[in-house]
C-alpha cells in the first residue's frame, strides 16, 4: 500500500515514475485503479473519494466543509492541466491547482 501525495510539479518531475504509470514524452499518465482519493482545494476544502468497504452500504457525507464518499470503481489519469478521476457514475475534472493524494 502506497500514498501518493502529489501537485503537478512534482509529476512532471517523475513522480509517477516509480509507479510506473508516466509517460515523459506527452506528460500524461495512464488511467490506473486506485483505493483512495482525496483532492484539496486551494481554500483547503477537502474531498474524499474512497472504494466501498464492503459492509453493504454506500455511504457519504459532510464534515464541515469536507466531503467523502464511497464508491464502486475508483481510477485516476493526470493530463498536464487537469486530474481526471473516474467512478462508476462521474468523471470529476480537478484542476492541477488542488493538491492530490491517491492511495493505490
């Protein structure tokens, strides 16, 4: 088990490298399945995505100004402007600003 935390510079930078997901000759990852994702905005509102535990339920909710949710199918492709994350029902489009943290 990984956590992967990470900005845009340091993906550039080769990040992914060592999890094998970057491709250095368009900057761009390949879409990989992960645990766990929480994106932090620049005003510092966190969300949560993370697969379902199991126990039958999906759940989700609020914490202040922070969110999570549980879903089925959880993956994550970098572009160099955009953090595309996918479940089974939505693509969310998280700009590169926000800070990202995967666990795979």
């Amino acid at each position: 088990m990984r956590i992967l935390n990470f900005t845009l510079p340091l993906i550039l930078s080769g990040a992914l490298l060592l999890a094998g997901c970057y491709d250095s000759s368009n900057q761009i990852t390949k879409e990989r399945k992960v645990k766990a994702v929480t994106f932090t905005s620049e005003q510092g509102v966190k969300s949560e995505l993370k697969l379902d535990d199991g126990d039958g339920h999906i759940t989700s909710g609020f914490n202040g100004k922070n969110t999570h949710q549980e879903v089925r199918e959880l993956s994550v492709e970098v572009t160099s402007s955009t953090y595309l994350i996918r479940t089974e029902n939505k693509t969310y489009y998280i700009p590169t600003t926000y800070m990202l943290e995967v666990l795979d």
